[in-house]
C-alpha cells in the first residue's frame, strides 16, 4: 500500500513541476520587448517594427515612369542596392530600413517640400526633419557614395586622378618629338648610350661639328636620332630648326627597330 502512495506522490510532483516550469517560461516571454522582426507567412497580423530615427527616404509616386526607372536601375543584380545590402545597408518600405522607399502619399508631412519637386526624391531625415536632400540633374550621379553622403555627411566618393603634365628635361638645342626609335634595341636608354649610339660610324658622319651632343638632354638626342633615320637618311642632315646641311658619309638606315 505504501509503495503504491509513493508512486502517486512521485507523479503527482512531476506533474505540478512541470507546470511551475511552462508557467516560468511564460513569465520571462512576457517581460520581453514586444518588437517582432520576423513576418509570419501564416498570420495576416502586420509586422510591427521600430522605426529608425535617422534614415533616407525614396520617394516616388504611383505612375510614375521615371520613379520606377531608377528604382528599376537601383535595384537590378549587381547594381547599387545589391552592394550596398551586402556590406550592411537595409533597404525596403518599412521604416526600419536604412534606406525607405516610400510612396508621396504615404509621407504627408514632406508635402510641401514635394510641391515643387521632381520624383523620385531623395532625402535624409532624423525625428521628422530634413537634414540633407539629394537634388536631380547635378553632376553627381545617385549611386552609394551618394546614399553614404545623404546618411552620413560625410563625402567618401573617392576622388579621381588628376591627370599630371608629363615634361621632359630639354635643354634647349633641338626641338622634341615623340615615338622613338630604339637605341640598340632598348627603349628606354641611358644618356651614355644615346651619346655612344650617336657617335658610331653610321651616326657619326652626320652629326654637325658645332653640336654639343654631350650637353644636351635624352629626350633631344633621342629626337635627334629619330630624325636621322627618318628624314635625313638619304644625305641631307637638318640642324634640328629647318636648316638643311649637306654631309657626306651618310648611310641608309632600314625602321626595323621603330617602336
């Protein structure tokens, strides 16, 4: 008798521990925050969300071909929103986002600065109030630097190479040009081997005696051979200014080291 007490004590207990337990359960899922983040594909209840104070708003309007262009381009694979989701960014209709794309008549309090405005519009907002706006036609293109300035402030486009004036050291005694020979097959040559290269028995006989070859910078010697197998091949050599002198010894130079 008293074993056949014991068994009912024991299920009784259990019994009533267990109900302790789903009761402690319930108690700690009703302190919770009642923010859900989830959408429930069964249930017809709207997701309840916490709207971000500081965010950017999309606004286009129902008919409106060019809202759905640029949302259209903004949104295709591999474009702007697909990056910028995949370092972070939310972007979509509810205002949780970071990005909001909302229809005019969904955001009465921006109507008057939509009067006079074209859509899509772009803006940033914090607690209700403009902060920065994004304005159409300007040589800045909407793409996420620009979204990045609009939330943020701050300007991180990165900025463009500024194409740089290539000079070249001249001294002055003949005149420059481009798209050189080679000097003994090396197109980049030192000065010592375009002044040796020039005072070979081929070159030799056509430089001009009063021609300081040794003063004068790469690039004019450089030039200056180019011209000799160029224009003064066949035995009228130039001083470099239009002034053609007669030498002799001059030999015939194929182009097969023309770069």
């Amino acid at each position: 008798m008293s074993d056949r007490l014991l068994a009912k004590a024991a299920l009784l207990l259990a019994v009533v521990t267990g109900f302790t337990a789903v009761a402690q359960d319930q108690e700690r899922n009703d302190k919770q925050p009642a923010v859900n983040t989830t959408v429930n594909k069964d249930s017809t209840e709207p997701r309840r969300v916490e709207p971000r104070n500081l965010r950017v708003l999309f606004i286009t309007a129902k008919g409106c071909e060019k809202c759905d262009s640029e949302r259209n381009r903004l949104s295709q694979p591999g474009a702007e929103f697909e990056s910028m989701r995949a370092i972070g960014w939310k972007i979509g209709e509810t205002p949780d986002n970071h990005i909001q794309i909302v229809d005019r008549d969904d955001v009465p309090d921006f109507a008057e600065l939509l009067k006079d405005r074209e859509l899509p519009t772009v803006i940033c907002v914090e607690k209700g109030e403009v902060l920065r706006y994004f304005k159409h036609g300007c040589t800045t293109p909407l793409d996420a630097w620009t979204f990045g300035w609009l939330m943020k402030g701050q300007n991180e486009r990165p900025k463009p190479a500024v194409p740089e004036k290539i000079e070249v050291e001249t001294s002055g005694h003949y005149p420059l040009r481009g798209n050189h020979w080679s000097v003994d097959g090396d197109f980049n040559p030192s000065h010592a081997l375009v002044v040796a290269h020039l005072r070979n028995e081929f070159h030799s006989p056509q430089l001009l005696m009063e021609w300081k070859i040794d003063e004068w910078s790469v690039e004019e010697l450089r030039s200056l051979h180019d011209d000799l197998h160029e224009r003064y091949g066949g035995g009228v050599v130039s001083n470099g200014f239009g002034q053609p002198v007669q030498q002799t010894g001059v030999r015939q130079f194929g182009a097969g080291r023309k770069f």
